[in-house]
C-alpha cells in the first residue's frame, strides 16, 4: 500500500468507526424486586405501600415478606398517600357523600383521622418525617405534621389551597391568599421569599435554601406566566413569559440545589432543562412533542416522559408501557419513579423495578454503509488489498 493509499484508507476506517460509534445506544434493563396484589403508591427501603383491587391498603415488609392491611371500615375511599416513619399518611374521600376528602394517619395498629375537610384534595405531601396539608376553616389553614412526633402545628392561615411544599428537614414553603406572595416557615419563623406588586407569586417547589415557582398575571384573561427561582442572592427568571401554565412536577422540580424545568424552543415545545447548584443550564430533550418531567434526584439524575416513553438522564433508554402523571407536584399515575440515591427504582402497576443501562450493540448505519463501500472501491482503484 503506497502513502497515498494508506493515508485514505486510515481516513475511511477513522470515518467508519465514528459512523459505527454515532449509531451507539443504550437501552432500559428492568430487574423486578417485588410484586404484590395491587397498585404500589410509596416505596421505602425496607417497605412497600399498595392498594389492593379491593381498594384496602397494605404495608408490605421488604425484608421478611410480612403484610399489614390498614383497615378503613367502609368509611372511605383511599386517593393517595405516603409511608410515614412508623405506619403510612393518606388521603382518602368520604363514603357518606361529603365533598372533602380527609387524612388519615395508620401507626402502631391504630387507625386516626387527623383531618376532615381537605381543603383541596391534592394538598397532602410528605417529606420525610413531615407532612402539610391544607384544612378548610373559613378560610384555608395550612397544617404542618410532624410524624416522629404526631403534633401539628398551624403553619399560617389564609394560605393558597394547594401546591405548597415541605422538606425532609420541616421547611415549609407556600403562597398566601388573598396576598399572592411565597413565604416560607422554618423553626417557627415565617419570613419572605418573593413579594410583587403587579404580578401573581404561586405554586412554589423548594428544597429549602432556593424555591421555584410561578410568577404570573393577575387572574383572569390574557394570563401570562414566568418560572422564577428564588434565592439567597435573589430571583432568577428560568423561563420567558409566555401564555404556557406550568404545574408544579410536571413543568418544574427542585432538589439539592438542581432545578429541573421546562420551556418552549422557536417552535413553541416544550423542552426539558436542568439547572446545576452552580448555575449551568444543560437542554436535555429536542423532540417535537412536548416533554414533561417524572422525577429529580438530590445529585442531578431526572426521568421525563416524551413520545408515551419513559426516558431517564437524558439517555436513549426509553421506556414503553409507564404512565406516570403528576398533579399539583403529586404523583397519581399507575407508574412512580422512586430514587434510592442514584438508584431509580420504578412501579408499574403491582411491580416494582430497579433499573440500569447497558450499550446496546452498535448498528452500522446507512452513513456507515456508503464510507465501506467506498473504501471498498477507492480499494479497488488504487489496486491495493484492504484488510480484514
């Protein structure tokens, strides 16, 4: 083979592997773990809480396999909820025709109902050992629980109905109404997070230190909306007005500093961004169709859905047949995605799934073909023997 020869020939073999490398993926490896006699709605390390056909809930041991029914009488319905320390937190509508849904709280073999009038159905959340909920009282209260000590306590009143947050460390971030500000409570003091007067500040996510949330029109025509986050050294817009409403979960997440949110490209899209604790922003989908968030992790890992998939760090991995959907930050879907550090853990249904990824073997493209073959035929014309 003379220079010249060799010169196109390493060049054509270069191209032909970055042709084989580009069509490298990587594909979604479901593992199951558990699988009970229902649909699973909260996963700990050591348990599992699931409702089964019947519509009775159940607390199943991971470790020893042992099952607790959580009786409720007939009394209601259960809606959602959440394992608590030692026992399981949950929303649950009235058999007896009552409008309101009520919480109960299911420990140590006892049933109690902590509230009777849910202010709005979907106000429940829990953060590891602290639970909020909005009661109706002439007005909403905002109620804060401690689980690892059963007392509440009244965060504020005259609070926005739903879609207020809690941490795992008891802070409580929400908006108030009539005055459509963010406050937050931490250690029995409330202070300011975000104050305008010309616009709306509402349905707030927090982790914490920062808070994400929606600054918006005055209600009710020609409404616009911004995504802003909040912090130490003050507010940053993440998004453009526009006349697209955000939901809390689905359209904006925070954790540990990361901010997962969405905003339209050119073609009005929405795409999924994830915001680093240092401020890189990083476009994570290009499809055609919008996308929507599915979870955060404390360290930056996301899963969103596009295209009726599930898809998970931005990676081709995705995942048919999950159907996960938040309301008001709340997860409803058959599906939930659980992190156990950077572990993702998915059910679907009665199963739960850990996952992981593994390359897919490569497949030489069209791009690929046309450099072999014309390899092959510079090969051929310069009467040298390609190898093998």
């Amino acid at each position: 083979m003379n220079s010249r020869t060799k010169y196109i020939y390493v060049t054509l073999q270069s191209a032909v592997f970055l042709a084989l490398s580009a069509n490298l993926s990587v594909a979604a490896s479901l593992h199951p773990l558990e699988s009970v006699n229902g649909v699973i709605w909260d996963v700990s390390a050591d348990r599992i809480l699931y409702e089964d056909p019947s519509k009775t809930l159940h607390i199943l041991d991971r470790n020893t396999g042992a099952n607790t029914v959580i009786p409720l009488a007939g009394a209601s319905s259960p809606e959602y909820g959440y394992l608590s320390p030692s026992g399981a937190i949950f929303a649950a509508s009235s058999n007896s025709g009552s409008v309101f849904s009520m919480v109960y709280q299911y420990q140590n073999q006892t049933l109690s109902v902590l509230e009777n009038h849910l202010d709005s159905q979907f106000s429940l959340k829990v953060a590891g050992n602290y639970a909020i909920w909005n009661a109706y009282s002439n007005g909403s209260l905002l109620i804060e629980r401690n689980l690892s000590t059963d007392t509440n306590l009244t965060v504020a009143s005259n609070v926005g109905n739903w879609v207020n947050d809690v941490t795992a460390t008891g802070v409580v971030d929400f908006w108030s109404y009539p005055g459509y500000d963010i406050h937050r409570y931490a250690n029995g003091v409330t202070t300011s997070v975000a104050h305008d007067s010309s616009f709306w500040n509402v349905y707030v996510s927090t982790d914490g230190i920062n808070s994400v949330y929606i600054k918006q029109d005055p209600c009710c025509s020609n409404q616009k909306y911004q995504l802003m986050e909040a912090t130490p050294s003050g507010e940053i817009a993440l998004t453009p007005r526009s006349s697209f409403e955000p939901d809390q979960g689905r359209n904006f997440q925070i954790n540990n500093g990361w901010v997962a949110f969405t905003e339209a490209d050119a073609l009005g899209v929405q795409q999924v961004w994830l915001k680093s604790p240092n401020g890189e922003l990083s476009q994570i989908t290009h499809g055609q169709n919008n996308a929507q968030i599915d979870s955060l992790s404390s360290t930056g890992q996301l899963t969103y859905l596009l295209d009726g998939k599930l898809y998970v760090n931005g990676d081709s991995i995705g995942i048919s047949g999950l159907h996960p959907d938040i309301v008001g930050g709340i997860s409803v879907g058959s599906s939930h995605s659980f992190w156990e550090g950077n572990q993702l853990l998915i059910s679907n249904g009665a199963t739960l799934y850990s996952v992981s990824t593994v390359p897919e073997p490569p497949a030489i493209s069209f791009f690929g073909y046309g450099f072999v073959l014309l390899a092959l035929l510079l090969g051929k014309r310069f009467g040298t023997n390609m190898p093998s």
